[in-house]
C-alpha cells in the first residue's frame, strides 16, 4: 500500500458526515477525536478532517491543523490495512490551542492502533 492520499479516499459528501455523527463509535486520543463506522460504499477507507472554527476563529490556523492531521494520517493508514471491511473516518481537532505535528502524529498511530485492535 502506497502512502499517499488520492480523492477516493477522501471522505466527502454531507450525509455521510451526518450518518457518522448519528451512528458512529467514538475514540478520543487528546486533542484528537476519532469516530468511525463501516463504509456502505465498497472500496478502501475514507477519512475526513476537521478543525472548529469556534476554537480557531482564523482559517490559516484551521487549514494548517488539518494538513498536519493529513499528512499524519497519510503516513500511518497502513495501521488499518488489515481490515477488511471499509471504515469511514473522521478526525477532529479537540485542543484549544495549536499543537505541532510530532504530537498530532503520534496521537493519530494511537487512535489508528486502537482502531485496529478493536
């Protein structure tokens, strides 16, 4: 599995965001916060990114915490390549204040680790 993170993979759409707040499972690694269920669409994992503009009221702030949570999620998805069943993820940024990326990253392997393991 290649890391890289195409359009496929991307979690897009309005209603799949609101099926996943309404029906999916929670895990929180501060100051992210995962909620995951499986995909009804067939084909690999798709994850999504948010960051609260009631948190982080400037969007460059916003912008620069989700690449962070990207790219960390891009280096570590293999964590879930045995799974088989397709998930939907969506990552959210719970901190009030801005982290750096080494501690965003390892906060992302552990709720990918938790995942997997479940």
């Amino acid at each position: 599995m290649r890391q890289t993170f195409p359009k496929k993979e991307h979690l897009t759409g309005k209603t799949a965001f609101e099926e996943l707040f309404q029906n999916g499972k929670s895990a929180t690694a501060p100051p992210l916060r995962m909620i995951w269920m499986p995909s009804k669409i067939a084909g690999p994992h798709r994850a999504g990114f948010t960051v609260p503009r009631r948190s982080f009221g400037k969007a460059v702030m916003r912008n620069r915490l989700k690449r962070r949570m990207r790219e960390a999620y891009r280096k570590n998805k293999l964590i879930l390549s045995e799974l088989h069943p397709a998930l939907d993820l969506l990552f959210i940024y719970s901190a009030r204040d801005e982290r750096g990326y080494d501690e965003i990253e390892q906060k992302m392997i552990l709720s990918l680790r938790k995942l997997a393991h479940q």
